[in-house]
C-alpha cells in the first residue's frame, strides 16, 4: 500500500486526473450474470465539468460507483492520476478516495445524530486533520455553501436545500480533485436545485476540481463542457 499512495502523491501533475477504459461490470442474479457495463470509457481533465447522462438503470450510478472506489469493475481498467486503482488494496483505496475525490449524491446523507458543521468536519477528521481546524475549514466551507448559520442544527432541522448545500460543503472538505456528483439535487424542488447547482459549478470552477456528476435534466447537462452517455452498457 506505501508504494501506492507514494505513486499517488509523487505523480506529476498531467492534465488528466481519471482515465477509464474498456470498464465492465457484471452482477450476478438468481445465479445468472447481469452485464451493466460493458466497455468503453473517457479521461476526465483537471478543471474540466462532464455530465453523464442515459436511460434509467442504464449503468450511470454503477459507473460512479466504480470511479470513486466504492466499487470494483469486472473488467477494465481506472486510472486515478496515472496510478491503476486494480493495484490499490483496500486501503489504499480508502486513502486515495478520502484525499482526492468528494461525493455529493441524490439524497444528502447526512449522519443524523451530528449536526450540520460536525458532519462537514468529519471527512478532515477522518483525514487526521486537528479539530481545531477542521472546525475553522467547515465553517469556512459552511459560509461558502450559505448555510454557516446552521452549523448547530442538526440534518432534521434543516431545509433540504440546507441539507444539500451542507452535504456540498462535506463534499469538498478535504480539498479534493475529484468531485462525482450523483443526481445531485435530484430530490430538491427547481428553486431550490438551481441554487444548488450553480453553488457546485461556482465552487468546482473557483478551486479548479474536475466534476462528473450524473443527471436525467439535460438544461443541467447543457452546462457541462461535454457530455458522456451509457448507451447499451458502453459509456460513449
């Protein structure tokens, strides 16, 4: 694993940030396999925002699954910085998630039981970051994203739009590279998902992130830089 993540902080900052190729993925049901992916692939560019769109259960959601290493794909490869994430044991993959990609997904997953700006520092934590200044980060991040002056309530007493600008403020806690967004104001009312939308291509432009983010709106799709589908389980 040392030798891993030593690949990842030494690599040389190139232009590409995630490579794909030929991905497959295959589940097997009631004994029979179920091919979801089955090949193709995309670089994603540092700076760069790609909207993955398609058909319902066509795949998008276990792509992104795949490309931030919460999942393994059957076959093919994924590149995170030039580094192959098929050599990364689970740690590895844990460290190399946690440091460089966030996640903002359809419903916010906020820890109920700890409030807005505890589950902003948790990721900084986890990261071994100090409290003290996991707690001036988040509330940076908490007054970015608008919603510092909830940093004392928790999840349930927050709108859901609060609840989704805090879950982008997680997202980026730790600095990442990466963002992968999954429908993410798919649960939100238009006013309130335009906010939020525009809150995440602001924050990715400003800090110069890469973003995949998976949507069924293609007005939020036309907002991309370019677009890539999953067509018949290959991502074109």
């Amino acid at each position: 694993m040392a030798n891993i993540l030593s690949s990842l902080s030494r690599v040389r900052k190139s232009d590409v940030v995630l490579s794909v190729r030929d991905i497959k993925k295959t589940f097997i049901e009631g004994g029979q396999p179920l091919h979801i992916l089955r090949g193709g692939g995309f670089d994603l560019h540092r700076g760069e925002i790609i909207a993955l769109v398609g058909q319902s259960g066509s795949g998008k959601s276990t792509l992104l699954q795949c490309v931030g290493l919460l999942d393994k794909p059957t076959g093919g490869s994924i590149l995170l910085d030039g580094v192959a994430t098929s050599r990364m044991d689970e740690d590895a993959r844990t460290i190399a998630r946690r440091q460089k990609i966030g996640f903002v997904y359809q419903r916010h997953n906020l820890l109920s039981d700890f409030t807005a700006l505890e589950n902003v520092m948790l990721p900084m934590l986890a990261n071994g970051l100090d409290e003290n200044s996991a707690n001036a980060r988040a509330m940076k991040l908490m007054r970015v994203a608008n919603v510092a002056h909830r940093a004392s309530h928790l999840p349930g007493e927050m709108s859901g739009g609060e609840q989704q600008r805090t879950a982008v403020a997680r997202a980026l806690a730790n600095n990442p590279e990466i963002l992968l967004a999954d429908e993410p104001t798919g649960s939100l009312d238009p006013a309130h998902a335009t906010a939020v939308f525009e809150l995440l291509l602001d924050l990715v432009r400003k800090n110069k992130m890469a973003m995949l983010f998976v949507t069924h709106d293609m007005n939020l799709a036309s907002r991309a830089d370019r677009r890539i589908t999953i067509q018949d389980g290959i991502v074109k």
